[in-house]
C-alpha cells in the first residue's frame, strides 16, 4: 500500500488574478470593492429623490437605494468570475436590476404610482453599469 503525497497549497497572490484562468484558479473577487461599487450606483440612483420637494422619506427611499444597490452588485459579482468579460457583468447586472426595479414597482403600486414605472428602467441601467465595474475593477 502507497501513501499518498500530502496536496500542496498553492499562495495566489492579487497580481496572479490577471493570468489565465487555469492558472488562477483560486482568485476571487474583492468585497469592499463590491460594496463600494454597488453603494456609489445605488446612492447615484437614489439621490434623485431630493428634487421632488413633496417626497417626506427623502433620506429613507436614499437608504433603500443605496441598499438596493450594494444587493444587486453583491448579486452581480458573485454570478460572475475572475476573468468574466463586461458583457456578462452587464447581463448579469441588468438582470439583477430588473429583478429588484420589478420588486420596487410592484410594491409601490405599479401603474397606479405616478414615479413607479420609471423604477425598473432606471435600476436595469444602473445594474448594467454596476455589472460593467464589477467585471473590470472587483477581479
């Protein structure tokens, strides 16, 4: 009977995540620079809101957007690899964004809301270019 070769642990460093992916397998993304991403988007979406001077929640729909946002970049990079092109972050992202855009539309009343049908074209742009930095600048 053989013994078997203890399995040797490879080190990766962050310069190594730029080689090929069979030799990087063990790579992953940044989670502060996920986070970052996915507050900037979010709170740029939100930030809208204090132009509607009869908006009471001013500070409470910027929370929810910037949370919304950090959800759907979270999303976005774990469905993605190191390596993903920006096509599919920007898929990814748009399908996140239109996952949490349909979620907000419906929860304010749909067609009935006079600012709600603009929620889901704005968050399926703001997961594709939430997707877009994520592929270029978290792996």
């Amino acid at each position: 009977m053989h013994m078997r070769e203890p399995i040797a642990r490879t080190v990766v460093l962050p310069a190594d995540c730029h080689e090929p992916a069979h030799v990087r397998p063990f790579c992953s993304m940044n989670i502060l620079i996920a986070l970052l991403i996915g507050a900037l988007m979010g709170g740029l979406n939100g930030v809208g809101i204090f132009f509607e001077p009869r908006e009471p929640y001013k500070i409470e729909i910027l929370l929810a957007a910037t949370l919304k946002g950090v959800l759907i970049s979270l999303l976005t990079g774990f469905s993605l690899g190191p390596g993903s092109s920006w096509l599919r972050g920007a898929g990814f992202g748009m399908l996140y964004g239109f996952a949490f855009g349909l979620v907000i539309f419906l929860a304010k009343g749909a067609f009935k809301a006079k600012d709600a049908p603009y929620v889901v074209p704005m968050s399926i742009v703001t997961g594709l270019i939430t997707g877009v930095l994520l592929a270029n600048f978290a792996f």
